[in-house]
C-alpha cells in the first residue's frame, strides 16, 4: 500500500473539503478509523446521520472513496468524511513520539484527573510544569489510555497519585497525550487541552509583489520544540493540528518571534491552503476582501489501441497557471471536476492510474466506443488515433426510437422504429434477426443498443398495447410509461441510463428480481407518488 501524509491529502483534496475535513476532525466526529491492507477506513457521526466511509490508496496522490455522503455519491470525490478519518488516524496526538505498546490488561485501564501546581502559566512560559495524576471514578478516556501506556514505558504506572516534573521535551508528549481529556483543572479552575487552534494576524496584504504577513504582538505563542502552543488562563491550545511542513515552519517561527514574514505572491498562493491549517486571516481587511474562484478545466480523451486492448489517457489542462491572482480574485484548480472526470473514466474503463486506463475485453472495447464514448461531454477533446477511428467506423450500433403521434388523458399513439449510427433505419424484422446472429449482412460488427434487449423487447411482451395502422397505442399508466421513456430516450443518443430513473422506495416489499424496465417503470411510478402526496 502506498504510504499517505497530509501532503498528499491535501493534493487529493479540494481546499474546501480540507477544511471541512478539519473541522470534523476538531469536533470529535470520528467514531471509528482504522488501516486496511489497501488504505483506511472509519465511521464519521455528525448530528443524526452517521457516514461510513472507505478508501483504496490507488498512487500516493489518488484515493478512491466510497462513502454515503452526497457528494461522494454524485461525483466520487473525496470527501471531507473520508479526508477526516484519514487526519485522524495520523492525528500526532495519538502517534507522535510515542512508542507502539502491548494493550493493556484490564487491571491497568486507569482513569485519571491532571491537576497543574502552583502558577502553572508562569511554568510552562519556560517549558516546564508540574503535575499530579490522581485515579478518578469515571470511566477511562482514551487520553487516560495514552496516558497510562507512556507511563508504563517509563516504568510509573501505579494506581496512585503520581506526581510529574516535566521538561520542555517530555511536557510537548505529555500535552499531546492529554489532548481532549475530561478532567483537567488546576489553582484557577477547569483547564482545557486541545489542537487545532490558528495564530492570530494583525494584517496581510500586498507589497512590492509579494505579501507581507505581520503578526498579533498581543498573542505570543509558547514554543515547545517543533510545537506553537496558544495560552490562555484556563486552556492550553496547540496551533494546527499537524506537524508543519520545514517551509510553513520557518513562517511560523518568523511570526511566534513578533517579526514579519514575507512571501511572494506565487509562494503565498500555493502555501496559502496549508497556511489556512496554522493561520488566522480573519482581521486582515485585504484577505477578507479576496474572492475565490475555481477555473474550468479542459479535459482531452487520447486512444489508442486495437480490437483487443484499448489504451487511453486522460488529461487536464487550464488556460492559465493556477493558482493566480488578478486585483481580488483568487482563482484555483477545479478539483472536484476532476476528480468526476476521472470517476467517470474510470467506471467506463479499467483504471491503471488515476490519468491511463485500458480495456482488454473485445466486447467492452464494442461497447465502449459505439455506446459509452458519444455519451462523453461534449466539452471534452477526443483524440482517437487511426486505428481506433477506423475501428469505430467498422461497427454498425443500433438504438430504438420512440415517435409520439398523439396523446391524451387517457391514451399514447406512437411509432417504434430503429435507427444506425448512420441514421439508416432498420426494419423490426432484422431487428429480431440480428438479436439472434449478432451479425449484420455485410459482416460489419454489430452492437446493438442495451435498450433495444433490455427495455424495449420485453417491454412490449409485458405491456397492454395495442396495434392499429402500424402503430402502437398506450393506455393509461402504460402510456405515462411511454412517454417518460421516450423523452429519456431523446436525452441519451445511445443508451438510456436505468441507473439516472428515480430511485425505488427502499422499503418496497418486492421479492423478485426485475427486468431493468420493470426497475424504471416501479422507480417512475414511485416517484409519481411522492409527488402526489407531497
């Protein structure tokens, strides 16, 4: 399996969904995450709903996510839920100089109450504190766990008060270890200890081609190592909720001294999504006054290949570097379009990356290029080398039309006929004959259009309709039916999508497996009567 960071979480992420995922991570909505052999995976509650998530470690930069949320489900992107679980399972409050240890036996699962001695502010300004562990009644946390396991490695677990003299090194474990525990207090109260806090800007704004930022001198951080530490009187707050990188680390360290720091303008606007993780914008008058946009991509489809492997390449591509800024508008990469550009390939054809993909199946290679390629957007350049325009010119793809003559209240004339790609129509009867020899007379290879066996023909063995003049005439509910039909069909130049029908109400008693008509016409109906109660 690949390895992951947040480096490469944040290029697999939207900068939205980042600090979405953030937020969650911050409050608590993590239930469950745990590494599997291809990648992670984890429960994510948030008011009511609970959203179990999944993710498979395609490269380093490629996650492919499966979870219920609607924007995973729209567009397969990543979404904060799977961003969150991953954030938490490298969340250093758990793994950060902290050696693994055996679980614990029973006996020595130890809740604990931390009570900071004597002027505890005026200690840790120097890096030092001092402590007293005592058991306590509740139930353990898990910081009471992280706790008592780093006290076994230092050969101090009792279950008794143990009192701690902690230096600038071991107080930054400790901190980490009793980050989010319940009961804290010391001489003046309550005291809490979290991550995930910003530091303070007095202001940010250009100059001379680059941005200046200059920080709140009323809001000194406490540096302990590679840590930044916000101090109030009654909480401790580490700044971020990772370790920064070497470039953001020398930012800060600028901005904990009270100096200013300044960046280029193209440095800043590419530091600016992980600067967001450490710092405050919020009181600087310029950056409240940017705009973010995102650009629209170009994306190119290159094939290649032959009958029995089709290659092909996806790629992207924008008018402009990006990101950029022009007077105040900030403008980024469209990430979430191309993580659903990428998604739709990739359901269409077998993924080697998230840019190549390939077919080795003659008859999805048929069916790709006659059925699922001219469905592609049409915003989108298609190169298809020699090979694989001559390759498509050999098939011969036939769909079934529907022709609405007339309607009524109560009935639906219409014409059924069958069109080639070639706008040639094809008699019913040789319909018939080419659904049994697959073959067209003049050995040209043939697919015919999923409607035409998997709507159409049984549709008309099952429905109530009747003839006259050549024609079909469609009485009630059947000729609802038939006319949703034929407006799908004169939306999709080759295949109707049963999966883009309305869904079926999921506590339906149906015990039987349905023909993909009967799917489309149940979902119809039920979502006619959704609509009809509403």
């Amino acid at each position: 399996m690949p390895p992951f960071d947040e480096s490469s979480l944040r290029k697999a992420a939207s900068w939205q969904d980042f600090k979405e995922a953030q937020a969650i991570l911050k409050s608590n909505a993590i239930i469950t995450a745990e590494l599997t052999p291809n990648g992670w995976s984890g429960t994510v509650k948030i008011g009511t709903k609970t959203y179990r998530t999944s993710v498979i470690i395609k490269t380093p930069t490629w996650f492919d996510a499966k979870c219920p949320c609607p924007a995973n489900q729209r567009q397969g992107s990543f979404c904060p839920h799977a961003i969150a679980t991953a954030l938490h399972l490298l969340n250093p409050q758990q793994t950060e100089k902290i050696s693994p240890l055996p679980p614990q036996p029973p006996s020595q699962k130890i809740a604990w109450k931390i009570t900071f001695q004597g002027p505890w502010q005026t200690s840790i300004q120097k890096g030092r504190a001092s402590i007293l562990l005592s058991p306590s009644d509740s139930p353990p946390s898990p910081s009471d766990d992280r706790i008592s396991s780093w006290l076994i490695s230092q050969n101090s677990l009792q279950p008794k008060s143990i009192p701690l003299s902690l230096n600038p090194e071991n107080l930054e474990i400790f901190l980490n270890l009793a980050s989010l525990h319940p009961q804290i207090s010391s001489q003046d109260g309550p005291l809490s200890i979290d991550s995930g806090t910003l530091l303070h800007l007095t202001d940010c704004y250009p100059q001379n081609e680059s941005i200046l930022l200059i920080p709140n001198p009323n809001n000194t951080p406490l540096k302990l190592n590679s840590s930044l530490y916000s101090i109030s009187s009654n909480s401790i707050s580490k700044i971020g909720n990772l370790p920064p990188t070497p470039t953001i680390s020398l930012i800060l360290a600028d901005l904990a001294s009270g100096k200013n720091h300044t960046l280029p303008i193209p440095t800043f606007l590419l530091l600016l999504e992980p600067l967001s993780s450490y710092l405050d914008f919020s009181s600087t008058t310029w950056f409240s006054s940017l705009q973010f946009s995102t650009a629209q991509p170009t994306f190119r489809l290159t094939l290649s290949g032959s009958d029995s492997k089709l290659s092909a390449e996806l790629s992207t591509t924008y008018s402009q570097p990006l990101p950029s800024l022009k007077n105040n508008l900030i403008t980024t990469q469209n990430l979430p379009a191309e993580a659903s550009a990428t998604a739709l390939i990739s359901s269409l054809l077998d993924p080697l990356s998230p840019s190549s993909f390939q077919l080795t199946d003659p008859s999805k290679i048929r069916t790709f290029l006659t059925t699922h390629l001219p469905n592609i957007p049409k915003s989108w350049l298609i190169d298809s080398s020699p090979s694989i325009k001559n390759l498509t010119s050999s098939y011969i793809s036939i769909s079934p039309k529907i022709s609405i003559i007339s309607t009524s209240d109560s009935e639906t004339c219409f014409n059924l006929s069958f069109e080639n790609n070639l706008g040639e129509s094809i008699p019913s009867t040789e319909i018939r004959r080419l659904l049994r020899s697959k073959n067209s007379p003049q050995n040209q290879r043939i697919t015919l259009s999923s409607n035409i066996e998997d709507l159409i023909d049984p549709l008309f063995e099952d429905l109530d309709l009747q003839q006259s003049n050549g024609r079909f005439i469609a009485k009630n509910a059947s000729a609802d039916i038939i006319l949703e039909i034929s407006k799908r069909l004169s939306n999709h130049s080759q295949n109707l999508d049963f999966h883009d029908s309305p869904q079926l109400i999921h506590n339906a008693p149906i015990n039987a497996t349905l023909r993909p008509y009967q799917t489309f016409g149940l979902s119809w109906l039920a979502d006619r009567l959704r609509k009809y109660k509403g």
